[in-house]
C-alpha cells in the first residue's frame, strides 16, 4: 500500500518537475532570443546612424569641393579673359621699358589707359585708395586688370608717417590695399612699390625689419631707374625730353610715372614719350613678379 502510494506520488511529481524544467527551459530561450534580437537592432541602429553620418560629411566635402571648383575655374577663367602681354627675358643688349604709373587710380584713369590701348603698352600700376571711394576705386581696379594691366599694392593711404611707424602698422595698410585689389581682381598682389622708395627716409629705423617681413611674404618690391619729373613740376617738353635722357641711360628700364589728379599733363605727354622710345629702338615689356626688381634697398 505504501510502495503504491510513493509509486503514485513519485507518478506525479515527475511530469511537474519536467514541466517545470520545459518551463524555465523555454523562458531562456526566449529571453536569449530577445536579447540577441535587442542587440542586432542596436548594431543596425548604429550602423545606420555611421552610414547616415558618413552620408553627411560626404555631402559636406562634395559641396566644399564644388565650390572650390568653381572657384579655381572662375579664377582661371578670369585670368583667361585678362590675358596680359606674354612675360618675356628680354637678353641683357635688347632695350626694354616697363611703364609703371603710382598712386592712382583717379577718375582721370581711363583717359590713360586708352592712351596705352593706343599703343597696345602694358603697364603696371602701383595703387592706392586716396582718390576714390571703395565702390568706384574697385570697379576701376578691375577695368585697369581687365584691360591687360598689371595692379599692384602701393599704399592704401599713402601717409608716410603712419605707413613707416611700425612693420605692423606697414602690413597692415598693405593688407587692406591688397584686399580691394582682391576684391576688383580676384587675385591677391604679390607686387609692392615703396610709398617713397625702398630707401625712404621715413622708414629708415624699421628697414631691415620690414624689407624681412616684405620677403618673409613672398612679395616682390620694385623701385625704379627713371623718372618721368612729374611730380617735381616738370611738364610738356621738359617732361618729355627728361624721361628720354633717363630711360637711355638703360637698357632695361623701369619707368616711375605717377596716375593722379595733380599729374594728368603727363597723359598729354605720353604719346609723344612712347613715339620717340620707339624711335630709339625700346620695347615696351609688362612688369610682373618674375621681372629682375631694381631695389634700392636690400
């Protein structure tokens, strides 16, 4: 009766036992199931947010890289359509003149570069912004690069005590005339004409220290071999027949003429200046960067 009894309880006791086991067996295999289901969406989760990320930074540098491109092709395509006389090495018995005209430009501007499309003459331009304001100052510097010239920094204000007080106080006035230029040009000048000359006695204590930072720079600075007198009263004849003497005493000659109100009889002189160089054998060369300088200081 007793061995019936444990029999039957015995009976009864294992289904529960194994009904609990299947139980517990299949609650771990669903929580493992949820888990690693929980887990794969994360990774997907993270996966797609990489994706989505990379998607943007890609987009990012595409557009940086468009607009570089059309930046670099319109800076091309502008220096395609202003097309400037070819540099030349002119050998050192071939007579050259390279006109190069400071401190302008000034409403009278225009004036002179009809006189030099005349001629087909390139030149160059030393500028400042004394006599226009920025508007028109800007849409004049891109008509002198548009039309073949070369545009270089001379001072934006020209005012020789503030300009030569400190190398920083020079960069900077520099700076801002190349930033104009910048704007007319899109080009930034790496060409610099001494408000002055390079041996200018305003900027005797600083010199060494700003002809390093000029270098430092990679900027080429001109001075000059001849000189038109315009700017020491000279006019009409006396004018001309000084710029001839002065320019045939070189071969290769860098002509200093000034583009400013108080000089405008100079563009009444020019075609006569340009009809006896030619006569006397010169050729008329663009001044740019590769240009042997003449430097009065180094």
């Amino acid at each position: 009766m007793k061995r019936r009894s444990r029999r039957k309880r015995h009976n009864f006791v294992v289904p529960i036992i194994v009904l609990i086991f299947c139980c517990i067996f299949t609650a771990m295999v669903a929580y493992g199931w949820n888990a690693r289901k929980k887990n794969v969406k994360v990774a997907d989760a993270s996966k797609d947010t990489t994706e989505t990320t990379v998607e943007v930074n890609n987009s990012e540098t595409s557009s940086e890289g468009e607009i570089s491109a059309v930046s670099e092709s319109e800076t091309s395509q502008s220096a395609e359509e202003t097309t400037t006389a070819p540099e030349s090495n002119p050998g050192p018995d071939e007579k050259v003149v390279y006109f190069t005209f400071d401190d302008g430009p000034w409403t009278g501007t225009p004036r002179l570069l009809d006189i030099l499309d005349q001629y087909n003459i390139k030149a160059c331009f030393f500028v400042t912004a004394q006599y226009m304001d920025t508007e028109p100052l800007i849409n004049m510097l891109k008509q002198i690069k548009d039309r073949g010239h070369n545009v270089a920094v001379h001072s934006l204000t020209h005012n020789y005590k503030k300009i030569y007080a400190s190398v920083d106080a020079f960069m900077a006035d520099y700076d801002a005339m190349d930033d104009l230029i910048f704007k007319a040009t899109g080009e930034h000048s790496k060409m610099l004409r001494f408000p002055g000359g390079s041996n200018a006695s305003y900027n005797k204590a600083i010199r060494p220290q700003l002809l390093q930072a000029i270098r430092d720079r990679g900027i080429v600075y001109f001075d000059w071999n001849s000189f038109d007198g315009d700017v020491e009263g000279k006019k009409g004849q006396e004018l001309i027949d000084q710029t001839i003497k002065q320019v045939n005493e070189n071969t290769h000659s860098i002509l200093l003429m000034h583009d400013m109100p108080s000089t405008a009889f100079v563009h009444d002189a020019l075609p006569t200046i340009i009809e006896r160089l030619k006569a006397d054998g010169y050729k008329f060369e663009l001044l740019n960067e590769n240009t042997p300088p003449r430097q009065f200081a180094k």
